[in-house]
C-alpha cells in the first residue's frame, strides 16, 4: 500500500519522487520478493466451519482479549491525555484494531467463495460477525489514523504506521493460522530479513521525500550539505568588526542597516 501510494501519487496527483524515494520502492519490493520466497503456507482453510473453529480456540480468544484490552485502554484512557503529543497512541490504536479487520477480510474471502459454490453462507452467524467486525473496526482505523495524520508529520505517520501494522498482523496470522510452526530456520531468518528490508525501503521513501535529490544535484547535494553556510545578523557582524583589532586603520568603516 504504501509503494501504491507513492507511485500513484507521483502520476496522479504531481507530486514528485526523488532518487531517494525511487530507492526505498526498489527496497520495498526486494523485501516483500524475499518475504515471499520465504513465507510459510498458510494452513488450508475452505469453509466457515473451518474458520470458526479456528477463532474459537483458546490461544487466539486469549490474544484477541488482550488486543481489546489494550485497545480500550488507549482509546479511553491515553488518547485524550495523550494522544495530540505522542505519536505512536493513535498508529497503535489503528494497528491494533487491524488485525481484526484483517482475520474478518480472511473470512470473508472464504465466505465470498462459499458464495459462488453454492454453499449457504448467509445463513450461517460467522459471516454476519464478521461483516460487523469488519466495519467496526476499518471505522475506527480510519478516524484514528486521520486523527494522527492532522497533528503529525505524513512522513512520519506512514512508515511507524506500516511497521506497527504489519508487525500486528503477522503475529495475528501466526497465532490463527499457526503459519510459522512447520519453517526451518532459514525461512525464519529470511522472512525477518524482507520484513527489515521493507522497514528500510518505506523509510526511504517517506523521510526525505521532501528533498530534491536526482542523480543530476547529488554532488552539489553532497557539497552544500558539507559546507552550509553559517547565517549572522548584522548585529553580530557589526559587534565583531567593532571589536577587531587588526582592522586596516587606513579603511573607512562604512555600516548600513536595511530594515
């Protein structure tokens, strides 16, 4: 999503993607290219039965107890005292409340399939539940997150909004699917590997992308940024001309203030 945004933003809506940028892109897709190769299966799950049974088990009601827990402790107890000064309150909210919004887009998505193949889904209480969740929980990311983005930084909102999202939704997709019980520990390194990559390249993209850099300005880039001129008023200029000692006595001083 974030390498969608950038791309379409920069044909879409003008707005300009420096080398910089262009960089992070390249590193965000050979992150998500190793992410994939190493990746676990995901445990085949066809039916609402089937899905049911997997959000009734103990480890993933206990996991999304504590999501609700935290999530209600900081929308009703950190986000009014401190949520217009952290940053990190309202991304966490919204993260938190992704991974539910995730497992219902899971089960609809087998509901939706159930659909097409006969299968009678709109009767059955799971699909409904999560038609609920769903909604309930993209309304809330989305207030949250625009919350943030009218206080904070875009540059900043985005890239700790990723990795706290996708963090979240990995450990939700490890805990239902139980993807990561059969990877060796090659797959394991890989797969943290990508994410990391992906980290890297989504903070490329969105920290400097601000600032003209192109293969063309990159040395007079480099330069300026070694050698940045020191900015003195005239009060100082004059206070150390005034002061000097070794000043030509044979000079006329001549002193001009624009105001």
């Amino acid at each position: 999503s974030a390498l969608c945004s950038a791309i379409l933003s920069s044909y879409l809506l003008g707005e300009r993607l420096n080398m910089l940028g262009k960089l992070g892109c390249m590193l965000s897709l050979v992150g998500s290219t190793v992410m994939v190769i190493h990746a676990p299966e995901d445990e085949e799950v066809t039916t609402l039965d089937e899905m049911s049974s997997k959000l009734k088990e103990p480890g993933f009601l206990a996991y999304a107890a504590i999501l609700l827990a935290l999530c209600f402790l900081l929308i009703f107890y950190f986000a009014p005292r401190y949520g217009q000064s952290n940053i990190l309150v309202y991304l966490t909210i919204c993260s938190v409340i992704g991974a539910f919004s995730v497992s219902s887009v899971k089960g609809l998505g087998i509901a939706i399939k159930g659909f097409f193949a006969g299968q009678p889904v709109l009767q059955h209480p799971l699909t409904w539940i999560l038609v609920v969740t769903l909604v309930a929980s993209i309304t809330t990311q989305i207030n949250y997150l625009n919350k943030s983005l009218d206080i904070f930084n875009t540059s900043l909102v985005f890239p700790i909004y990723y990795v706290l999202f996708t963090t979240i939704v990995i450990t939700t997709s490890v805990i239902l699917f139980k993807e990561w019980v059969s990877m060796t520990v090659v797959d394991i390194i890989g797969t943290v590997c990508g994410f990391l990559t992906i980290i890297l390249g989504v903070f490329l993209l969105h920290a400097f992308k601000d600032m003209d850099v192109s293969l063309g300005n990159l040395p007079q880039v480099l330069q300026s940024g070694q050698q940045a001129p020191v900015t003195r008023d005239d009060k100082n200029i004059l206070i150390e001309v005034d002061n000097s000692s070794i000043a030509p006595e044979d000079k006329p001083k001549v002193f001009m203030i624009c105001t």
